[in-house]
C-alpha cells in the first residue's frame, strides 16, 4: 500500500487515481482555484430564481441527516432567499446527538423524517454486513431514494444534496466528475451501493416488493418529466467540510468525538452502526475515517502531513466498542448478530 505523497490516503482506495505519487484528490483540490466560482454562484440563484414553487410552497429540498453538510445546505439557501424543505431519511441507528441535531436544524426550515419499517430495516442491515461487507448499505439506499420520492410526490423542482464526492475525490469518468446533476443512474454507480441494488434483498427473510418500496425511487425518465432537477450544491459554491462544520456548530449544531478512529468531532453524528460501517472499510481497502478527515486537512493546509501521521498512528485500525454514544452490542443486538459472527464476517471480508 503507498501512500499520496502530499496527503494520506493510500492507493487502495476505489476509484482513485494516482499521478506521480499523488492522488486525484490532492490534484482536484489545488484545481479549485482555476474554477470560476463567481460564474457558478450566478447560476445557482437563476436556477432558485427561475424555480415554480411547489404547491406546498416550496421551491426546493435538502436531504439532510442533520449534520454539518445539512445545515450548510439549508443555511445556504435560506441566505439567497429559497424556502427549502429539509427531508431525513431516518438512520439505522439514530444516537441521542443525532436526534439533537435534527432538531436543530428543524429551527431554520420546515422538515420531514420518513422512517422506514425497522423490522425490515434490521434484516437489511445484518443481509447487507454478511453479503457485501456494509451495515450502512440500507441507509444509502434510502438516502439517495427518499429525497427523489419526496420531491416527485410533492412536485418540489429543485433538490441539493452536498458535494460531488466525484469532484473532490477525482474520477476515472472525468465527465462524470464535473456532472451538476444527480441521476438516479449515477446513483447506481457511485453512490455507495457496492454493486447491490434493493431488489437484490426480495425474498430474502421475508423481504416483499412491497418491504422495498421505501428504498427505491422514481426513475430518471419521471423526474425528467416531472421538471425535477436535483443538483450538488458543492458545484455552485466552495465545499470545504471543515468550514461547515464551524459554520454548524455557530448554528447550533452539537459536536462530539464519536469514537477513538476518528479525527474530526462534527461529523458523522447520528448512527451509531457507524463505527462498523468504518471499520469494515478499513478491513477491506486498508484506511478508516481519520485518514480520510487528516487528508483534508493537510490538502487544506490546517497541518503538515507528518504531524497527521503521528495523528493516524493513533487511530488507524482502532475497533469502535461505542460510537456516539451507542455500544457496539446494542448495534449487533438490533439485528440479532453475536460478537462471534461479526468478527467472522471481519475475517470474511478482510482484503
């Protein structure tokens, strides 16, 4: 494994290019500066200008979780006058600091939280950690398909997630890194769903049809034809995930270490299953959560790659028993797990 020679992440992370020892990261960052960011803010409020209103009254939406991005997104277009409604799709494990912060951010806006049924929920976690290695692959499905069904269903013409992961992280496709819009179709490749679809979990421990509605959205075809455009709002304005997490603590965002593997204290708050999503990708590619904070941090110049190193020394590998609050039994007790199985999984899906 080799590490970027100007931050930390190591070449085993998917889709990630390396030129001359740096990662695409590092080269998309220090590209930011040729963009013209005067142009894109211009084209982000003729697209709010331009937006009908919903018959509810709003003319876009926010998925949110209620942590720092949520809070930046909402923030961001309350400041150039658009009335967002935030919807959350419920987490698998929602922490007390989460349940806080959404709170929180229910202070700005008007908002929705779908929870999905949690018996079913439950199944999925424990199918999607012994099949592909990923407890959180049921809370993606739901992330990047309730905000399509909320918006189709109430006629919401705009919807902003965050960043394009693409353009902060580089991207074979590199027509795809500089993509505005999300589509069902990039969802299927990048957003995390490793391969798997919902169907893929029909008749699986009863799973219907009908169990898997809340995780599906409507196609590309129908938002088209329903004027729904959902956008990454991190190709309008500056993304710099250190600088939302300040701006969502001054708005009252709650901050706290989740556990000893991570760096950062305002991000990723509100599930408690986490810590295993993390860990298991630190098994599989060889880097956890801090590499990926310290490397943004170096990237921004917030401190030298070698004290990030003693950082990681520290961190890397470290197995979460808690995180934000929740033990890891009270995760593996939900979805009928023992501590055995979880550690023959980690074995199973060790690289």
């Amino acid at each position: 494994m080799t590490r970027c020679k100007k931050c930390l992440m190591p070449d085993t992370r998917p889709d990630t290019a390396f030129v001359d020892g740096v990662c695409s990261a590092c080269v998309a960052y220090e590209n930011r500066p040729e963009l013209d960011w005067e142009e894109r803010s211009l084209a982000l409020q003729i697209l709010l200008d331009e937006a009908p209103r919903s018959p509810s009254g709003y003319d876009c939406l926010v998925p949110s979780s209620g942590g720092k991005d949520s809070h930046f997104q909402a923030l961001t277009l309350l400041e150039l006058g658009a009335n967002p409604l935030i919807v959350t799709a419920a987490t698998c494990h929602l922490t007390e600091i989460g349940r806080k912060n959404i709170d929180n951010l229910s202070q700005y806006a008007d908002t929705i939280e779908i929870t999905p049924n949690k018996t079913v929920r439950a199944d999925l976690n424990r199918l999607a950690l012994e099949q592909v290695g990923d407890i959180s692959l049921p809370e993606h499905f739901s992330i990047f398909t309730v905000p399509f069904r909320i918006a189709y269903q109430m006629g919401i013409p705009l919807v902003f997630y965050g960043e394009n992961p693409l353009n902060s992280w580089g991207s074979p496709d590199g027509d795809k890194q500089a993509e505005q819009r999300m589509t069902q179709e990039w969802v299927a490749q990048f957003a995390g769903f490793l391969g798997a679809a919902p169907r893929d979990f029909i008749g699986q421990c009863g799973i219907s049809a009908c169990d898997m509605t809340a995780y599906c959205g409507p196609t590309d075809e129908m938002m088209e034809a329903a004027g729904i455009g959902v956008y990454f709002l991190g190709q309008f304005v500056p993304w710099n995930s250190r600088k939302n997490g300040q701006i969502a603590v001054n708005a009252g965002m709650s901050a706290e270490l989740p556990c000893e593997a991570n760096w950062w204290d305002f991000e990723n708050l509100d599930n408690g299953s986490t810590g295993i999503h993390d860990y298991f990708g630190y098994l599989k590619h060889g880097y956890g959560r801090a590499c990926v904070q310290l490397s943004f941090d170096v990237r921004s110049g917030v401190m030298t790659r070698e004290k990030a190193i003693v950082e990681l020394n520290k961190r890397e590998g470290v197995f979460p028993e808690s995180y934000a609050g929740m033990h890891v039994d009270e995760v593996l007790n939900s979805i009928s797990m023992t501590r055995v199985q979880l550690e023959q999984l980690m074995e199973k899906h060790a690289a």
